[in-house]
C-alpha cells in the first residue's frame, strides 16, 4: 500500500502550520493497538454530516478488546471508537489512552 497523504502548508501570523490529509482507504483495515492490546480491525470511517468532521473510526474488535472493554468474551463485534483516543496512524492505528480506559472511547452504532 503506498502512502497517497496529501500535505498542506498554511502560514499563520506566527508560523507555518503542515497539514496532513489521509483518504480513508488508507486507514480502513488497519489494525488498532492500544498500549499492547489488539484492540481489532478499522472497518470504515464515520463522519459527521452536519460538521463534515471525522468522529469515529468502525472497529471489528479482538475477543480480547471485547472483553476488556464491554465484558463480553466473543470476538467481531463492531463498534465505534471516538477519534480522540488516536494518537497516531502509520503501518496501525496506535490509541494515547490506556486499556483501562478503553470503555470510554467505544459506542455501539446507533440502529435504525
């Protein structure tokens, strides 16, 4: 898979700011980990349609992850996981919070 980022570069009063875009083939099926934990597998990107902003990435998570976070001991259960648990993307998905704090950052999908 090549790395198709796009970068952006916007100067401010102060300084130059980079801006780094990622399309969301390049995010989906990567693996997630947080701290030593495979937390699953990105399925799709969620966006917010009233903010056009990213929220959510849809993760298949691992049996363990799924028992860690949501007490249940089966493995493919999807959910959602806030964006503000990701503290950075290259070959995974690597989350800043510890795995105790988990629960907090994943939601079931809302059903329809």
């Amino acid at each position: 898979m090549s790395n198709n980022n796009s970068f952006i570069y916007l100067r401010n009063k102060e300084n130059w700011v980079v801006y780094v875009s990622i399309k969301s083939r390049d995010i989906r099926w990567k693996k997630v980990i947080c701290e030593d934990l495979t937390v699953g597998e990105v399925k799709e990107v969620i966006i917010d349609s009233s903010t056009w902003k990213v929220t959510h990435l849809e993760v298949d998570l691992s049996k363990d992850a799924a028992e860690l976070a949501l007490g249940i001991r089966k493995g493919g259960i999807r959910n959602f996981l806030a964006v503000s648990a990701i503290e950075k993307t290259n070959k995974a998905v690597k989350l800043k919070v510890k795995k105790g704090q988990l629960h907090i950052y994943l939601k079931p999908p809302k059903l329809k």
